[in-house]
C-alpha cells in the first residue's frame, strides 16, 4: 500500500487528486460505472526494469469511487453525501472495517475532496490549463488523446479516454525517476471479474467516533493503523489529529 500512497502523493503535488476541493464543482457530475485495473510501475529513467511495480483496482459508480492495491491490507472510498459533500473513508480489510470522514471533517483538516479528480485521476481541467493535446493515439482499441507538458519540475504525458471521462495512462517524470500507470482491464461494473473484499460486508466506524472509545482493544489498533491519536485534554472542532500515514 506504500507505493500505491506515494504514486497518489505524488499526482497531488501537481494537479491534488481527491485532495483540493474545487470551489465552481456545485453540482457533482455522473460518471459512466466502471470497474478498472490499473498497473503502476516506477523506475529510475534509462533503466532497463522499474524499480517497483504493483496493480490497483478502481470501481466507479455514480456514487462512489474505490481503490484498492491487490494484496494490501487497506483501501480508499469517497461517497456523495447527497448534500453537496463527499465522504472519504479509510477501508481496514483485515478488520472488516471503514473510518468514514465527513465533508466538514475533511475541510477542517485541510483535506477537501473534488469529485472529478477522484472519478478520472486527473481532473479535465487540470489537462486543460496546464498541459496541451499534441494528438490522438488508439488504446485498448479506443481512441484517446494525448496530452504533454511541464509542471513544475515534472514532465507529464497523459492518455485521457474523452468517452468514460478517465486518464488511462499517465507518464510523470521528476528527479530522473518516472512513475508510469497504465490502464490493464475495464468492465462495466458489476461484471468484473475479480472479486470487490467489501460485498462481505464492513463495519462502519465514524472517524470523531474514534476518540470516544479509545480505551477499547481494537479500536486503539485502528487508530494506531491510520497514524491518529486523540487528547481530550485539548480538544479541537475535530479532536483526532492524523498522523503522516493519513493521505
């Protein structure tokens, strides 16, 4: 799951994947439903082999988008509240269990979700206002388009399918290294086939809920998982304070 955080972390630095909120997006947009897999790889440039390499599984629908990289211990999910937020939760498969953040939660620790980043990985208008369509390419026996450019210190090239509104392929090359993620599969959701861990059914645990039973075994193994501690000594509007591991 570390290297499918640092690839995340490293889309927010330029164009803030599911992490900026956009004031204009009042009205959330409809995404066609999708299952996909990607394949992410990261190298040092000229090399021969990357360096590290693992596959990652998203599902849209029209109400939420999840990731999950095959074989780790943890997933991501942001939901439409159907009040003009979105809620993020942190999905624990061995424990069965997602830590759902709010929208205000969210805004109050600086961690806003914009819905079109999430859905597509890169957001449209982050290929209209800092990169330039150079042409058009056919993937996956599709026509996308192709757009290249500079932002700050990294050189992007990103394949955007304009039918399903998603970036299939994304080139990013920064300090000599390049991470390149690739669409593997797609499929109309519900006919994937692979198997989705949380149609077994997950408990849902509100994340200010945390603090309220930290004496508790498990929850203080969750808590420890997603890097928060909680004082109530000196509580906040959101008394939980994440650590580094929370993205």
């Amino acid at each position: 799951m570390k290297l499918f955080l640092r690839f995340l972390a490293l889309l927010t630095v330029s164009c803030g994947l599911c992490a900026v909120s956009n004031a204009a997006e009042r009205v959330f947009q409809t995404y066609s439903e999708i299952a996909c897999q990607f394949e992410t790889s990261t190298q040092v440039k000229g090399a021969e082999q990357p360096d590290g390499r693992y596959v990652w599984q998203m599902w849209r629908s029209k109400q939420e988008v999840e990731v999950y990289q095959m074989g780790s211990r943890e997933g991501e999910a942001w939901t439409l509240d159907g009040g003009g937020g979105v809620m993020q939760s942190r999905i624990l498969h061995p424990d069965r269990t997602e830590v759902v953040f709010n929208a205000m939660e969210l805004k109050i620790l600086g961690k806003p979700v914009n819905w079109s980043r999430c859905c597509s990985l890169v957001a449209p208008e982050f290929l209209q206002q800092s990169l330039h369509k150079t042409g058009t390419q056919i993937f996956l026996g599709c026509e996308v388009q192709e757009f290249k450019g500079v932002v700050g210190a990294q050189d992007w090239t990103v394949l955007w399918d304009p039918k399903d509104e998603l970036a299939v392929a994304i080139e990013i090359e920064h300090a000599g290294r390049i991470s390149r993620t690739v669409l593997r599969e797609k499929h109309v959701l519900g006919q994937e086939p692979w198997p989705r861990l949380r149609s077994r059914g997950y408990e849902q645990i509100a994340y200010t809920e945390l603090g309220d039973n930290d004496t508790d075994p498990r929850i203080k193994r969750i808590m420890a998982r997603l890097g928060i501690k909680c004082s109530h000594k000196s509580c906040s509007a959101v008394c939980l304070t994440p650590g580094p591991s929370i993205r």
